[in-house]
C-alpha cells in the first residue's frame, strides 16, 4: 500500500476496503494494482 496522498493515513487492507472513495467506478482491485 502506497505511502502517500490519500493512503497516507491507510494501515490495514480493511482500513482500506473501508475507504468511501472505492466506488462502481473505482473498486479496490484497481487501487490494489499499485501494489504489482
């Protein structure tokens, strides 16, 4: 998980999951993606 911009407060996959900005248009697998 990215260090930086709007994961900088993010520690956990759950915390992440739980994040309002994963939407229809941008689901985790997408923000997950940053991780390959």
């Amino acid at each position: 998980i990215p260090m930086y911009g709007i994961f900088e407060n993010v520690n956990t996959l759950s915390e992440l999951g739980q994040m309002p900005q994963w939407t229809a248009e941008k689901p985790l697998r997408i923000a997950t993606g940053f991780n390959y």
